[in-house]
C-alpha cells in the first residue's frame, strides 16, 4: 500500500490559531558545548496536525483525549475533495455539494470510519513566513446541514486541512461553529485539524494516527498517515 504523510514539518513560523501560544523550538543542547544535541519545544495542544477532544469546548463533559481508545484514529478514511470548488474565506460546504460528491464518485464513509474534507486550503495557503498567519485566519467551513450528514454517518472522526474544520474563518473572526458546540465533539466525534497532502489520497484509505496520552488534555499534536490501495 502507498503510504501517505499528512502533516506538516513543525518549525518555526508555522501558522497557529491566534489566541493559541506559538510552537516554540530552540536548540538547548549542542555537541559542542553539551556533549549532545537536544532541542527544546514549547507546544499547545492544537499545534500543526492536531485532534480537538470534546472538554476542548465542553469541559463539564469529562472527554479529555486521555480518555479515549490509543486506537480511535485508526479506521478506514473516505476522501471528500472539494479542491476544485475554490471556496474562499466565509464560504461553506452544504449539504447539497457532500452528496454530489458521494453520488458522482460512489462512495460514502460509514459508521465508525473517518471523513477526510479537503478544501485545497492547506495546499494553496500553508506557508512560514511572515504572512503565515492568514493561513489561520482566513478558512472555508462547513454548513451545519452538512454537518448533521457526517454526524448521522456514524462516524468516529472527521478532519479538514483548515485550522477549524467546520468553522469558517473570515479576517480572523470565527463564524458559527456547531461541529464543535453541538454535533461532533458533544457526541464523541474528534476533530483532526491542518491536515496536509490531503490532495494525495485514494478515494478510501486506512487512516493512521494516536494522540498523545496528555492528562485531561483538550486535543493533542498528532503524526497522521494514511495507506492507499490504488
């Protein structure tokens, strides 16, 4: 099977939601002086690739990602590719597009597997320079019908390569976002965000991630992989 990486080297300057702390990496230890190298790392929960657990937004629900399965993410994946519809910033994903989609390619994801939104945003916006920031506050979304469609799938995850998956994003201020308060993470559907290479996939894949085991952790950087069959 053809493996498939889909995050982000993490390095400095990489975009991350503007309220979030920045990835921090510096090089505490050398050879030279040390005897050994080793770098130190300052990390949110939500830096680069990372899955949102539903305390992230719902702290009165006890749904830390300790809490969950180490195999949670791995499942069988369904690529919805929307690339080509050039969505910009404030624009949504409906209902409507999801089961075109579906009908025109014959394929659906089902219960217990991943969705996998790619929007081409990540593609087209993902950069480390000093303009990396309008990565994160400019993004397309998900309407909440579509939404409803995914969380009646049964499915156990989904992920998108924005930075908020099903909310749109328009010059840094956060549109409705009912994945996260109402049908995804309430229900125990985690939220993958900034995937990468997502334009790469087979339309099903074997999805591959684990989160780190972080003690009442709101989400957790993780290092997805996904296997195709072509």
């Amino acid at each position: 099977m053809r493996m498939v990486d889909l995050s982000p080297t993490l390095e400095r300057g990489i975009p991350n939601w503007p309220m979030h702390p920045p990835l921090v990496i510096d090089k505490a230890r050398e050879v030279e002086r040390d005897g050994y190298y080793c770098q130190y790392l300052m990390i949110s929960e939500h830096t680069g690739t990372h899955v949102d657990a539903p305390v992230h937004f719902h702290p009165d629900l006890a749904m830390s990602i300790d809490t969950f399965p180490a195999d949670k993410l791995i499942a069988p994946a369904v690529l919805y590719d929307f690339s080509e519809h050039n969505l910009q910033p404030g624009d949504l994903l409906t209902l409507d597009m999801v089961l075109a989609y579906e009908e025109a390619r014959g394929v659906q994801v089902g219960r217990g597997e991943i969705a996998l939104v790619n929007f081409g945003w990540m593609q087209r916006y993902w950069r480390t320079d000093s303009q990396s920031t309008w990565f994160v506050k400019n993004s397309p979304g998900i309407r909440e019908d579509a939404i409803i469609h995914f969380k009646e799938r049964g499915i156990r995850a989904i992920g998108c390569d924005t930075v908020a998956c099903d909310m749109a994003v328009i010059d840094g201020v956060g549109q409705e976002t009912t994945g996260h308060t109402t049908h995804w993470l309430p229900n125990g559907i985690l939220i993958i965000e900034m995937l990468t290479n997502l334009e790469k996939l087979s339309l099903r894949s074997l999805f591959v991630a684990t989160p780190l085991k972080i003690k009442e952790g709101s989400g957790s950087p993780i290092r997805p992989l996904a296997f195709c069959e072509d």
